[in-house]
C-alpha cells in the first residue's frame, strides 16, 4: 500500500535489520545485507586465530576479573570500594596490583560473582573466559538473518577478544541488549525492557534511555525496565546496606576509574591532551543529545534504542575499548537501514577501530573515532528527517 505522499513505509525485518520498499510502485523489497554464510566462516578462521593470540595465560596479570572477585571478597564490608584494600588483595590472589582495576561495579554483581571464590584463581578465571565465549557465540545466533556477518564482526573484534582476555562483563551487557531487541520484536516488550534493565551494571551506558522509554509509547518498555531496576537496587540494599554512600564516594576517584585514557575511544580520550577532558565531555554530551534526541522520536525501539547506547559509549566518561562490542547492533542496524551510512558503518565494525583504540596514537585513534561516530548519527538524524513523514504514516495505520 502506498504513503498518500508516494513515500513507501519502513518495515522492520528482524531484531537488526530493517528493510525499506524503494521503487515507484513498492513492488521490491530490498535483500539483506550480508556475505554468503560459508564466505562468512572462512573469512572469520584467520580472525579467530589471531584473536586467540590476543589471549594471555590465565593468573600472569590483574585483569577485570581479578576487580570482581576482590568485590566479591570486600562485600559486605565499608571497604569494598577501598583502593589500598583492592591493592591488598590483589596481590594476595596473584602477586601483582593496579590500582586502574579496582571493583566499581555495584554491590548486587558482587553477590554474583561470590560462586567463584570456590575454585582457585586460575580454574575461576578459565571458566569465566570460557562463559564469556560463549555468550558472545549466543549473541551471534541472536542476531537473526545477520547471524553470520555478527559472527563474523566478533571473529575480528579486538575488543571481543579483549572481553575474554581480561574476564570483562561486556558481553552480558550485549546479551541483555540482543534479548531485549529479540523480546521487543515478538511484541514482548515488558520482558524486552526488562531484559534492557538488567543492562545496568553498567548504567552510564544507559544515560540516553530515558529520551526512548519515556515516550507513551513505549509505556510497557518503562514497566518492565523499572521492575528490572528496582529488583537490583533492592538486590543492592540486601547485601550492602550503606551501598549508596560508598558507591558515590568510589564514582569520584577518577584516577582509578579512568587510569587508561588512551584505551577510551569516547570524549574524554579524545580531548585528555587539552587538560580538560571533563569540559569536552560536557560539551560532546549536549552534542550527541541533540543527535539522539530526533532518533529516540521517529526511529522505533529496536534502531533507537542500540543507537542510545552507542551515543553513550561517546559521551561516558569512562568506556574503555573493550565496551566497542556494545556498538555492534547499531551499526548492524545503521548498515542495512540506512546505504548512505555503510562506509562509516563497516568503518566502525572493522578491526581497523580495534587496532586504532588499542595500539594507535595517544588521542589520535580516539578523535578518529569519534569524528566517524558522531559523522554516522549525523547522517542518521539526516536520514530520518527524510523519512519521517513515511514513519508517521506507518505508526498511524499499525505498522512496525
């Protein structure tokens, strides 16, 4: 059926894709981006192997891992957050200390990782890696018709290997994401936003959100994210009652927070060489505010609400590289939606931003990717502008 404009309505495919209607008669649907799936696994091999090469023997360094197995020994106490206390048990579980991987996460995810206080250091650390794996492999068969070219990105991903290298949470957050998107596609959007609210172990990731689940729209969004949220601040109050004291007393010491300035391919990484990071993130948040913010209003949730979250990975003041993988869906989504934005897209999802973050020049990699970033949710808000007379129309007559 055609716009009364003439303009042809946007239908959503899957979790990451959407497909558009573009001839004169709406009589071709385009295909799926994407190479062929055997073309996919051979190109992804030498990525794996040399990913792998990437991971260092278990217990030769302090690693996020090591942070979350201190928390889980200090929780409970007014030291949990305590940097010489961190440094003290560093050392006593491996001999070796820095003070750029203290716990800062909140006290429930403390209480999770307690189970593995059981095992040694090393057999913890190898089954964390190992359950690390493996939900970045369900990630990829969540992702739908793009399940081979997610694989794909994974199998090149500097910051993917990174996750298991150093035993980071991040591809939780990116499950969570996946399940939440797959949830809000089969119409089970309290779940979807449950699922999204589980996301906020890393909460700065979640600063653009409220712009989306804040719409009347997206009422059952809100429900299930805010039970989400208020199950674990209650999971957070049971196991360390003066919580809020300590953890807003540990969100200042931003030496320890963002020990690596180099490793941050956001704002704060970008402008460090200035000497005032903290004015440029101020700066580069309102900026990317005003991108989101028509995103979050004609885009719906399954493109808004990846979009909202790698709009923060530019604007918190602490991501380091490892979170990049956080970006994937977006970019999956900005690359089939939109063909104008392609480049930027499979710029982003290459190896090369990975190489840029971790081995690139101080600051130089990060203004790279940061300028491509803000260039693509340019394009976007451009983009959408174009089509919000079709997006009206198809909300209008009950079309996702």
């Amino acid at each position: 059926m055609l716009h009364p404009s003439g303009m042809c309505p946007i239908l959503a495919a899957n979790p990451l894709e959407v497909c558009t209607k573009e001839d004169a008669a709406c009589t071709k649907v385009d295909r799926k981006t994407g190479s062929p799936a055997i073309w996919c696994f051979l190109l992804a091999i030498p990525g794996v192997v040399f990913m792998l090469l990437f991971v260092r023997a278990a217990g030769d360094h302090v690693s996020d891992f090591t942070g979350f197995l201190v928390g889980a020994k200090l929780l409970g106490t007014a030291r949990l957050y305590d940097v010489a206390t961190n440094l003290a048990f560093q050392n006593a579980l491996i001999g070796k200390t820095n003070d750029g991987v203290i716990y800062m996460r909140m006290p429930f995810w403390a209480f999770v990782m307690k189970p593995f206080l059981a095992l040694s250091y090393g057999h913890a650390l190898l089954l964390w890696r190992t359950m690390m794996g493996v939900v970045l492999l369900a990630c990829g068969f969540l992702s739908g018709r793009f399940r081979s070219f997610f694989l794909l990105v994974l199998a090149w991903s500097i910051p993917a290997a990174g996750c298991i290298e150093t035993g980071n949470d991040a591809p939780l957050i990116l499950l969570f994401m996946l399940i939440s998107l797959v949830c809000w596609r089969k119409n089970r959007k309290i779940l979807a936003g449950a699922s999204l609210g589980l996301c906020i172990v890393k909460f700065h990731f979640l600063i653009f959100l409220p712009l989306l689940v804040l719409r009347k729209k997206h009422r059952q969004e809100l429900i299930g994210f805010s039970l989400s949220v208020a199950a674990l601040m209650a999971a957070n109050f049971a196991v360390q009652p003066d919580w809020v004291k300590l953890y807003w007393a540990a969100l200042h010491l931003e030496k320890n927070i963002n020990a690596n300035s180099a490793l941050m391919p956001n704002f704060y990484s970008a402008f460090f060489w200035t000497g005032y990071p903290r004015f440029a993130v101020a700066v580069g948040a309102l900026l990317v505010l005003a991108l989101v913010w028509p995103i979050c209003r004609r885009l719906p949730f399954d493109l808004a609400m990846p979009l909202c979250v790698f709009s923060a990975l530019l604007a918190s003041p602490h991501t380091n590289y490892l979170d990049g993988i956080l970006a994937i869906p977006a970019l999956l989504a900005v690359n089939s939606r939109f063909r104008q934005v392609r480049p930027l897209a499979v710029f982003l999802l290459s190896p090369i931003v990975g190489i840029l973050s971790y081995f690139g020049p101080r600051s130089t990699g990060p203004i790279i990717i940061v300028t491509a970033s803000i260039s693509l949710l340019g394009a976007v808000v451009y983009l959408v502008s174009n089509y919000s007379e079709a997006i009206d129309w198809r909300e209008e007559n009950g079309l996702r």
